[in-house]
C-alpha cells in the first residue's frame, strides 16, 4: 500500500498499469505480492513499457521509510475526513465547486448524474475502479 501511495501521488498512468499488473500476478498467477522482491519484479515489470522500471524500484525501496508511510497516513486521513467506510470512496467536484461523495459501484449512475454526465452516443461508461 506504502509503494501504491508514494506511486500513485504522482503518476496515476503509472498506478493504474501498476494495479493490473498485481491483480493478475496475484488472482490469476497466485503470486506472492506481499513478498518484496516479488513485488518489486511484478512492479518493475509492469512500468517497464514506460521507462519507469527505475523510478518503481526507488519507490518501492522507499516505500517503507518515512515517505510512503506519510503518504499513506495522509491519504487515509483525509478518507476518513470524508467520511469514507468502505471502497470504493470517491469524492467528486463538479466545475461549480460543489463536491459530494459517493461509495460502492452500484452508485456510478448517481456520480455521473451528479457530475453532470452525458451518456455516450455510442458504445459504453468504461470506468476504472
């Protein structure tokens, strides 16, 4: 969590290949993700198409010093702050400034109602989560 935190805070292209990557090495692979060096390969592996194998490695490393861990503390107290018990928690601001939360999938429609949303012409919502 220390090393999604300190690499999600910066690079969000990066945590998103970083989350599929550890999701099929560990549900569909059965990897061992909690171990460092394993995580430290499916990591490296996974931003290696980005030329950010190195800045991983660093981050990975650093992960648990000071860094990540205050990374993660803020990250779960402004959770909290919000309100937040369950995930996914999202917080959305719409462009008049007003801000609302919202909690579980099944509340994706009420998020792009709130958001004011329009529904593609063609095809599907694909969402990250």
């Amino acid at each position: 969590m220390r090393a999604l935190a300190t690499l999600g805070s910066t690079n969000q292209s990066s945590l998103t290949s970083a989350l599929d990557a550890l999701w099929e090495e560990f549900f569909v692979h059965h990897a061992r993700t909690e171990e460092p060096a394993e995580l430290r390969r499916i990591l490296s592996k996974a931003l290696e198409s980005q030329g950010l194998a190195d800045e991983i490695l660093r981050r990975a490393a650093s992960a648990n010093a000071d860094g990540g861990k205050a990374i993660l503390t803020a990250n779960t107290e402004e959770a909290f702050h919000n309100g937040a018990f369950g995930v996914p928690w999202l917080v959305c601001t719409r462009s008049d400034g007003q801000q609302e939360s919202f909690w579980g999938v099944d509340h994706l429609g009420r998020l792009a109602a709130f958001l004011e949303l329009d529904k593609p012409a063609a095809g599907k919502w694909i969402s990250l989560l």
